[in-house]
C-alpha cells in the first residue's frame, strides 16, 4: 500500500457550516445530487455546487506539490479520474507545460461544460470501466470520486486505477476517525455511498490490491 500523505495541503478549506449544510440536505437533494447534472454542478446549492467555476486559486498552489510527489516534468502523463469540467488538468497543463493530461467523468454535462482547452483531452467514462489499456499513466489521481460509488463499483474503480498506473496514484476519500468526524460527516455528505472510518479505508485499500497513495476528506 501506499502512503497516507495529505497532497491537497495547499487547496483552500472550505468555511461553510457543516451543521447548517446537513440541516439543509433531504434524501431527494442528494439523491438530484447524484445525478451528476446540471443541477449538481450550476444549480441551486441544495444540490451541489451551485456555480461550478473556474478559479486559479484553487488548484495552482497544489500543482507544485503533485509535481514535487511523482517527479511529474514535460514526459509525464497523468490522468484525473472524476475530472469534472477539467480544472485541475488546466492548471497542470499551464503550469507543467508539455506534460500530457487525460480526464474521464461519469457526467454527460461536466465534459460538455468543461474548459475550453480541456475539452480535446477530457471524455465521459465510468470509473468502474477506464478506457485505456494497462499502465497508460505515469500518475492517476482522483479526487472524491470512488466513494460516490456502492462499495463493490468501489473495489473495481480502486483495480482500475492501479491498472492503468504505470508508477503511482493518488486518491482522496470521504473518511472519520471518531464518532464526532463521523457525525459531521453524514451531515456533510451530499454524493458519497461509501464512508468509512480511516482504519476500515486502510483494510479496503489492502483487500482490493490499490498500492497508491491516499487521504481522506473530513469535514
């Protein structure tokens, strides 16, 4: 296994209210939520986002840091599993130029809203199912994505990725470590059918045979 390292220590925290935003969530929101839509992305909060757009201030400072971790330069290659409307690939591409990115996502509007210059690199796929023969990435990342799935599409979104990683991965999952994390948790959750505790997560990752690195989103 790989290691537990925090490489979004650079990405701004969120300041909402995780209590006030549980307050605010029914099922019929999160089930919308899934959907994966416009509403998720460019609709009202309740549902998601609520104006999915492109801000440097959010991805740029952590390029640096996934660049300094996998060694990435002009030959890497590296694909985003979840890329929604392809920020984070843009912000790599501006900042490591030459290096080769991909981005696959389950949602139909993500990609058809995605950045301009991303559009030629980003498609629609499951995680579940990566279009792309084995070991085709130096490096794959995914950002709270596989917990969106039921926990057996998990284990195979988890295979996939270290199938298609030539030398490392990354990933990041909702997880608590006490009962207060995970209280905060379900109420924060809009999208994500697994959580687990952290020590549960460890166990996951060693049962499926995922060897990159990981950490966890806690509210």
């Amino acid at each position: 296994m790989g290691q537990e390292i925090d490489l979004l220590v650079n990405y701004p925290r969120t300041k909402r209210n995780v209590d006030e935003r549980g307050q605010t969530k029914s099922e019929e929101d999160r089930a919308i939520a899934r959907k994966f839509g416009k509403e998720f992305f460019d609709g009202d909060r309740r549902h998601g986002y609520g104006g999915f757009n492109y801000m440097p201030r959010f991805w740029q400072p952590v390029i640096p840091t996934f660049q300094q971790h996998f060694g990435l330069d002009a030959s890497s290659s590296v694909l985003d599993v979840g890329c929604a409307k392809g920020f984070m690939l843009h912000d790599m591409a501006e900042l490591i130029p030459g290096i080769t990115v991909k981005g696959v996502d389950v949602s139909d509007y993500a990609i058809a809203h995605a950045i301009d210059d991303m559009k030629p690199h980003l498609s629609v796929a499951s995680a579940t199912k990566l279009p792309f023969p084995d070991k085709s990435f130096d490096v794959v990342i995914s950002i709270n994505t596989v917990h969106n799935l039921v926990r057996d599409d998990c284990a195979t979104a988890l295979r996939e990725i270290e199938r298609v990683a030539r030398k490392g991965a990354f990933i990041t999952v909702d997880a608590y470590r006490d009962d207060e994390e995970k209280r905060r948790m379900m109420a924060w959750n809009l999208t994500a059918q697994t959580i687990m505790h952290v020590d549960e997560w460890k166990a996951f990752f060693a049962q499926v045979g995922y060897t990159g690195d990981y950490y966890w989103f806690i509210p």
